[in-house]
C-alpha cells in the first residue's frame, strides 16, 4: 500500500494504447454486432402502427372543425333566429 513507483500504464506511450484498440463496436443490445443498417423491426411496427393512427386523429379533427363551421353557418344564434322567420 505504501509504494510510491507509477503504475505500468503510466509510462507507456499514446502508441501503445492506440495500438491494442479493438475495432468496431461492442456487442451487446445498444450496439448490434450485425452491420446492416436501417431502423429495427421493433421501430418499424412501431412506425406502421404510430402513423396511420395519428393520420386518423389528425383527418377527425379537420372533418370535426368543418362540421362546427357549416352547422355554424347553417343556424345563426341569438335575435337574428328570430328575424328570419
């Protein structure tokens, strides 16, 4: 405990750890060991399930708000109901 000498990889040089790096990535779940590139089948039922329902709520909507602005056009509201008739 009480020796004060460096340890052995304090004096080695920038060198010698380049040199001994391993290429590539790890393999483990963040870095797949197989190079094809491109989203995961997870991601892509994902996607096939996200998006078609989003272009659902998002076509309710548009169809909703031009329903309230028609019925809004269609029957005045207050005195003017009255006038008409």
């Amino acid at each position: 405990m009480n020796d004060t000498a460096d340890p052995f990889y304090t004096c080695m040089g920038s060198d010698t750890c380049e040199a001994s790096k391993p290429s590539g990535n790890p393999c483990d779940p963040a870095h797949s060991c197989s190079p094809s590139p491109g989203l995961g089948t997870d991601a892509k039922i994902a996607i096939v399930v996200v998006v078609p329902v989003v272009g659902l709520v998002i076509s309710g909507a548009i169809v909703y708000v031009l329903f309230l602005r028609r019925r809004r056009d269609r029957e005045p509201l207050g005195p003017e109901k009255d006038a008409k008739l």
